[in-house]
C-alpha cells in the first residue's frame, strides 16, 4: 500500500503539503469570487446576471475534467498531469487579474476551471494511497482542512480583500501558491507503476464529445433554470432534452467501449457507491446553504458583503474543531458512528437555523452555524474513508474522480434547488399571507392607521393612509421572504436525517487492515 513512499524514504506526511496547497486553491477559487462579482460586474460594464457566467464556466470547465483524471494520468502520467494542470491554473490566475473585459475572464476562467479540476481528485486519491488503511483516518482529517473550510473562508477572504485592495488580488494570491506547490509536487510527489504514463491508451472521443455535452447543458439549466423559470421556457426544455440524452449516451458507451474515459465498475463496490451517494447530499446541503445564509443576512438583516461572510466563520472553527477530533479519535471509534454524529449535528444546527427571525442577535447565527461546522467535519473525513476503504490502489485515482464530479452536480443541483425553493416559496407564503390584509381585519386596519400617523406630519391624510398600506405590505413581503429561508433551513435538516440510514449498510474495515 506504501510502498511508493517507503522505498523513496518520504515520509508521507510531507505529500500532504502540495496536495493540500493544491486543493486548497482549487476548493477556494469555487466561492470566493462570489462576493466580488458585482465589483466585477462594474469593472466590465456588464450586469449582475451577465457576471454569473464567470462563476457557471469554472465549473463547467472543472466538472468536464474532474471524471477524466484517470485517463489523463495514463497519457501523461499522473505526476506529469497533476504538475502541468498546477501550471495551468497558475498561469489562468494571472489572466483572470489582468482581465479587462468579460470575454477574456471567461476565457481565463474556463483554463482555471481545466487546470484545477484535476487537483482534487488526485490530491485525494495521493493521500488515500499514501497511508496506510489504519492512518487514513488522521490524513484525511488534515485533507479535510481544504475541502471543508476552503470554501466557507473564501466569502470572507474574498470581500475582505475586495474591500481593501481590489478584485484582481483574488486570483493574484494563486500566483505564489501555485509557484511554491508545483516545486513541491516535483520533489515530494512520486508515481506508483499504476499511474506511471501508459504506452497505447486510445483517445475515446466519443465519450468525451457527449461527457462535454453532458455537463455544459447541465450546469446551464441548473443555474439559469430558476431565472428563466424552468420548463415554462423552451430553451431550458430544449437543453434539458439535449443534456438527458448526452447523459444516457455517455453512460451506455462507457459501459460498452473497453476503452473508456472512466471506469464505471467502481460503482460495483457496496461502500464507494453508498458513501458517494452520502458525499452528494451533504455536498449540496453545503453549497445551498453557502448560497442562502449570506442572502438572508444581506436582504433582511442589512449586513454588507463582508460582515455576512464573516458570520460565517463560526462554520469553520466548528469544522476545525471536528477534524482535531477526528485525528485523534479516528482509530477509537467506528467511523460509521463519526458519520452518523456529524449527521445529526448538521441536521442539529440548520433546524436551528430556521428557527431565525428578524430580531436575531449575532450569536443566534454564531451557535448554529458552529454546530454545522462540526458536524460537517466530523461526517466529511470518515464518510470519504469509507467510501474508498474497499477500493484498490490502481482505481483510486478513476473512482476519486468519479466522485468528485457526483459530488460537483449534487452541489449544483443544492444551490439550484434552493434558489427555486426561496423564490417560490416567498411567492406561496406572501400569497398565504396577504389574505389577512383586507378592510374588514381588525388588525391590519389599526396597524395601517399606525403606521399612516407617522406621515401625517409631512404628508396629507390620503398620502399618509397610502404610505401605511405600502409599509405594512413591505413588512408582509419580508415576513414571505422570511419563511421561504425558514423552509429551506428546515429541509436541510430533513435532507441530513434521511441519509443516516445508508450508514449502517456501509462496511467498516478499520480492524480488518490494522
């Protein structure tokens, strides 16, 4: 299992620091341009919307290369690859700053997204490799200071650098990164003969036309579905058609080519399948929930772009906290058990959320959220070294990234599904709500008379009896807005629950491979 790193004398600890400085820029660069964009967006001249695509063709871009990891690394070998996609990514960093025009963001962009999807799947499948069974657990506790943290400090380091220096210095802080990990991965990073470069390795076009084609409609009904609202538009009905069928047929033809891009038959192992289909929910628990808690802080709290990333950090020290328990606990308790706790505390801290209102103190958002964060820390790591626990050194790489583009389209399909389920569901409770606002309600009428005594001192009477009911149907669209957050917090709490089942049908082998 080790032997790659026994016989070269690394210790396999110091591969953790490239891999982690790799997927630590990749996992960041996914969130923290979110904040930034409308300073982008005024920098281009262009609108919100417009703007959105900067963050749409990243993920394209990485989620078309993430599943072909395992091909790439037999072309080029896997070092060579991993090495060449840091370069990339690098080198894209610099054009997204220099940037003076949306055309050319998005074209850095796309290269950002092509050289970064490869880093985190070989970053894990390394790590996995590298230790023994019994020590994964502590390695991927330290791994998971990259895949949970990075992105919920990026809307905080993102706005705070916006803030004091300007957005180009978002991309800029890869360049050294990227510098410094490539001259690590060169001199601590060594391929095992299984990911050494292959003589004779056919190109499967095929699959990668329809795997493109796939992805690229996919990602673009996700995020422009709920704009354009959904099936109601035949454009999204056209590329929902195009994306099922591109999708079908790149399943049938992995399944019938011998030489395919990706090896499916990784999902024949009880424990990677389960433990993926696990990865995926809480994957978009994580990213829809990113997605909403600055939005609500925001458009009914009044915060800026920095304080509502900022209110995030309670999320990471949670996590943190998790993953020292993981290190030290992973070879004392069942991992399944660790799972099943973070679960709870996850379903725990977002039914905790949607009990908020809009008279909340700092600390109604602090605890809650520090609750998330442990539970996210404790279920990540285990649930990751479970679901390659039965998985051979030679597939680690193909089911690594098997994974992690399941776990990008379940977190796209999170953020998705709650933007539909915000704007709807505001529309459902402001419709439930203002059946109470009529001329023969006691309570509306006194509470528009209130209000209208507060402009009768600067406006006539008519004005000031309109200005009432214009408040009070303000106040009635917050409170809408309000329960549709609050339903949505509830949700993720219910979507946490369901899933712990699944734990118990997964295998354990901590003892068998001690």
């Amino acid at each position: 299992m080790t032997e790659n790193i026994e016989e070269h004398h690394i210790n396999p600890w110091l591969t953790c620091l490239p891999t982690m400085a790799a997927a630590f820029m990749f996992v960041l660069d996914e969130t923290i341009a979110n904040v930034a964009l409308p300073h982008m967006a005024g920098s281009f001249s262009v609108s919100r919307e417009e703007s959105m695509w900067i963050l749409t063709f990243y993920l394209i871009a990485s989620g078309i290369v993430i599943p072909m990891v395992g091909w790439f690394s037999k072309v080029l070998g896997r070092k060579t690859f991993f090495i060449l996609s840091i370069v990339l990514f690098t080198v894209a960093s610099g054009l997204c700053g220099i940037s003076e025009n949306l055309e050319t963001m998005i074209f850095a962009r796309i290269l950002q997204g092509i050289g970064g999807g490869g880093l985190l799947p070989i970053s894990q499948a390394i790590l996995m490799e590298n230790f023994k069974p019994h020590e994964r657990g502590k390695a991927m506790a330290v791994f998971g200071l990259v895949i949970v943290i990075a992105p919920i400090i990026g809307p905080v380091l993102g706005g705070w650098i916006t803030e004091n220096w300007s957005w180009p210095f978002i991309y800029f802080i890869n360049i050294p990164i990227g510098i410094l990990t490539i001259f690590l991965a060169k001199e601590l990073i060594y391929d095992p003969p299984y990911a050494r470069k292959q003589k004779g390795v056919k190109t499967d076009g095929f699959g990668f036309f329809t795997l493109s084609l796939w992805l690229l409609t996919l990602q673009i009904v996700l995020d422009k579905g709920n704009n354009a609202d959904w099936f109601g538009s035949a454009w999204i009905c056209w590329l929902s058609a195009v994306s099922v069928i591109a999708g079908i047929a790149f399943l049938i033809s992995q399944i019938l080519n011998k030489e395919s891009l990706v090896d499916l038959s990784v999902f024949k192992d009880k424990n990677f399948l389960i433990g993926t289909a696990v990865q995926v929910v809480m994957q978009a628990v994580l990213l829809a929930s990113l997605a909403i808690l600055p939005q609500f802080l925001q458009s009914l709290m009044g915060y800026d772009a920095y304080k509502s990333g900022l209110s995030m950090m309670p999320r990471g020290l949670g996590a943190l906290l998790a993953m020292i328990l993981c290190g030290t606990m992973a070879n004392l308790i069942d991992n399944r058990l660790l799972v099943m706790i973070g679960l709870l505390c996850i379903a725990g801290g977002s039914w905790m959320l949607g009990g908020l209102n809009l008279q909340i103190s700092t600390m109604n958002i602090g605890f809650p959220n520090f609750l998330f964060g442990v539970g996210l820390g404790l279920a990540m790591i285990p649930i990751i070294t479970l679901s390659m626990a039965t998985i051979s050194n030679n597939q680690m790489t193909n089911a690594s990234g098997l994974q992690n583009l399941l776990k990008n389209i379940g977190g796209a399909f999170g953020t998705s599904i709650v933007a539909t389920l915000l704007s709807r569901g505001a529309q459902k409770h402001q419709y439930m709500l203002i059946q109470h606002l009529t001329d023969t309600a006691q309570p509306y009428i006194e509470r528009v008379q209130a209000y209208g005594s507060m402009f009768m001192t600067s406006v006539d009477p008519h004005t000031a009896h309109y200005m009432g009911q214009h408040t009070a149907y303000n106040l009635l669209r917050q409170q809408a807005n309000l329960a549709s957050f609050i339903d949505a917090f509830r949700i993720f709490a219910i979507a946490s629950v369901v899933i712990i089942p699944l734990i118990l049908l997964l295998k354990n082998l901590k003892k068998e491979n001690a």
